[in-house]
C-alpha cells in the first residue's frame, strides 16, 4: 500500500491482476482502501470485495452478520467452508447453537 511504502504487493500482483480482469470484460475496481471500501459495498458500491487477508474480510462480515455468515478459502486443493461464528465447540450439544449461518 502507499505506493510500495509498505510493501509492494498492490503494485507487482493486485493491479496486474485487476487490469487482467478488466481486460477479460469484468466490471473492476481496484486496489482499493480496505477502510473504506466495505462501507461503500455495504451502501451499495459494489457487489462485492475480495479481502486480501482473512481477518481483514471477517471483520466486516461478522459486524453485518455475525450469525449469518459463511466464509470460503478458495486457492486450496479441497473444499473449505466455514460458518463465520466459529466452530462453537463450548456450546456443542447444549442447544444453544444458531443455525442460521448453515
């Protein structure tokens, strides 16, 4: 971010990447301020945003819906799925459990 000041992962692989995209026809917007880019999705900015780490994804996601989401790992050579609350052993099989995010 800040123009290679700390790092230069936006400049050598997320912009190459966006304008990639953006060449194959794809509406897309990038590097974009993750401080302010999920207040713009959640107002209707954009339909969504890819976060370039895991917390800085869930962050958003759990203050929205934190028992309603589902997060995924995609790049992995299985499946994974997550609901976004957690695996929630410390209250399995006493039935308070949410379902929602299932």
């Amino acid at each position: 971010g800040e123009n290679g000041l700390f790092g230069d992962e936006e400049i050598r692989i997320v912009a190459p990447a966006v304008a990639a995209m953006r060449a194959k026809g794809v509406e897309v917007t990038g590097p974009c301020p993750p401080d302010t880019v999920f207040m713009q999705c959640h107002e209707g900015m954009y339909d969504m945003v890819v976060a370039m780490y895991h917390d800085q994804g869930h962050i958003p996601l759990k203050l929205l819906g934190f028992y309603d989401g589902v997060n995924i790992t995609a790049g992995l050579p299985f499946i994974r799925t997550s609901a976004d609350h957690g695996t929630a052993f410390d209250i399995a099989w006493t039935g308070e459990a949410k379902s929602e995010s299932m």
